[in-house]
C-alpha cells in the first residue's frame, strides 16, 4: 500500500513537471519503508529513485548527492549488494551529464566514501574517496587507518599508495591535496619537507614535476630513490601507468623481467626502446598495445 501511495505521488508531481517534488517524494519514500522492515519494497523504490535522476533529465547537485547518501546510509551494511547497485545507476547518471568526470561527480564520491569510512569499511572508502575532491577526509581516514590497523613503519607506504593510485586514476587533485593534509595531520609526520622518510620526498617531487618535469626527470627521480620504490612490488606497475599519463610514455609489450630488479624493469619499461635514457625519442620496433586504466 504504502510503495503504491509514493510511487502514485511521484508520478503526480512528475504529470505537472514539479521534479524536486518527485525526487523528494521517493526519498522519503525508500527511508520511511526502510524504517518500517519493508526491505524489499524499499529496494524498488530506490532503483526507481535512481533511473529517474536520468529519465527526467534531473542536473546532478548537492542536494541530490545528500539524499544519494542518506538512502546508502539507511541501506547500511546488510544490504551493500542493493545499494551498490542502486549506486551504480547513479553514477552512471552524473557521467552522462558530467563527462568531465568519468569515474562520476567527486561530490558524491565523497559523500560515500565517508558513509563507508563510518562503517570501518575501509577498502571501499578508498575507492570512492579516490574519485574524490576530499583530500582532507581522505588523509584522515589514512591517519586512522594507519594507526588502528598499520604498522608503525608503514606511515610512508599508506599515503604512497594513495599518491599512486590517485594519480593513476588521473585524479591529480586528491593525490595533492590528501599528500599535503596527511603529512600535516599524522602526528608521527608532522613536519615539512624535506621529510625524514626518503618515500615522502620522492611523493613530493613527483607532484611537483608532473606539469612541467621532463621524462628526463622522472627517470632520475625513479633512480634516486628506488630503495624505498622496491619496499612495495606494485609500485612499478602504478609507475609505468604514471610515465604513460603525465610523461607521454606509450604502452608497451610488457618484457622479460630485468636481472637488475625494480629499476630496470622500470626504465625498461618506461623507455620501451623508443627513448633514450635522457628522455629523447629514439627509432624502435616495439609494438604498442592497450593497457587498462589501474581503476
């Protein structure tokens, strides 16, 4: 009865063209039968809530993005197979009006990442924080991360993977600003470069040199600080990705790993035999291929 009632009320508001009353309406909609145990009429009306974000043309804004995750919240952790799927249309929703943003709105990235963060789902909190303008929230859900569940000497390698990852999802913004508000708000940190942690100054280069910073550069930067590169294995893949982003690098056939370790197959990689090692472009018979984006 009560399903049939909001979805009668959100097709009236819908006849006379009042879509904020519409979009209203099924909000409160899915938490009223969410309060009352009606779980799987809740469900529906969700999924009607987030097709109708594109059927009816509806522009992405804050308020929207509230009730996104007001609904996410309400769902909470029992019923993540639901509200992910409820999630996906959504994004998908601010991709088609804000192809700027293909991995969809930052603003609502947030919004869930910090609804995840309040569950102590970390591992998924990442994922949308990355996609995130939020370098503030980020950095303090590394901070808290790091000290209930890391290692003392793994301070470093928490914001470095983030720095990595960040900037192999093209997001250059939450790599930047997480970087610059983890290191002020870690209290085993807090201090300015240079840092006493070799992997926190080579971060730091590495955003300063990612607009005007030649492969030259990068390829020294990589030299000179590949003790603390080979701490984590996957750091050779994030840094080929980056070479390719920010350095024109092309991809490449991967090749036989080098027998001088982490560096080597990193330069080898980087270089592909089409640079020289100052960076110069150089005759090669290499064959391109298509690498996936490090999502």
């Amino acid at each position: 009865m009560a399903h049939q009632l909001y979805k009668s009320l959100y097709a009236r508001y819908i006849s006379v063209q009042n879509k904020d009353a519409a979009i209203k309406t099924l909000h409160e909609g899915v938490l009223v039968l969410l309060d009352k145990s009606e779980t799987n009429i809740a469900i529906d009306l969700s999924q009607t809530f987030a097709k109708c974000l594109s059927v009816q043309r509806i522009v992405p804004n804050d308020g929207i993005f509230d009730y996104v995750k007001e609904i996410f919240k309400k769902f909470g952790k029992g019923l993540n197979t639901q509200r992910e799927s409820m999630l996906v249309a959504v994004i998908q929703w601010t991709i088609e009006f804000c192809p700027e943003y293909p991995h969809g709105h930052p603003s609502l990235h947030k919004r869930i990442g910090y609804v995840y963060w309040s569950e102590s789902n970390y591992t998924s909190a990442q994922h949308h924080y990355l996609r995130s303008s939020d370098g503030l929230g980020f950095a303090a859900m590394l901070v808290e991360l790091h000290r209930t569940r890391g290692f003392k000497h793994e301070v470093d390698l928490f914001i470095a993977q983030v720095v990595l990852q960040g900037l192999c999802v093209r997001n250059k913004i939450i790599a930047q600003s997480t970087f610059q508000s983890y290191t002020k708000l870690h209290p085993a940190i807090n201090d300015e470069p240079p840092y006493i942690l070799p992997l926190l100054n080579f971060l730091c280069f590495l955003l300063k040199i990612l607009d005007s910073g030649t492969l030259k550069t990068y390829i020294v930067l990589c030299e000179q600080y590949e003790s603390s590169l080979v701490r984590d294995p996957s750091y050779t893949e994030y840094l080929d990705k980056i070479g390719q982003l920010f350095f024109n690098i092309k991809p490449i056939e991967r090749r036989p790993r080098q027998p001088n370790g982490f560096l080597g197959n990193l330069i080898s990689t980087l270089m592909g035999g089409e640079y020289d090692r100052d960076g110069e472009p150089r005759p090669s018979s290499s064959r391109p291929m298509n690498v996936e984006p490090l999502d």
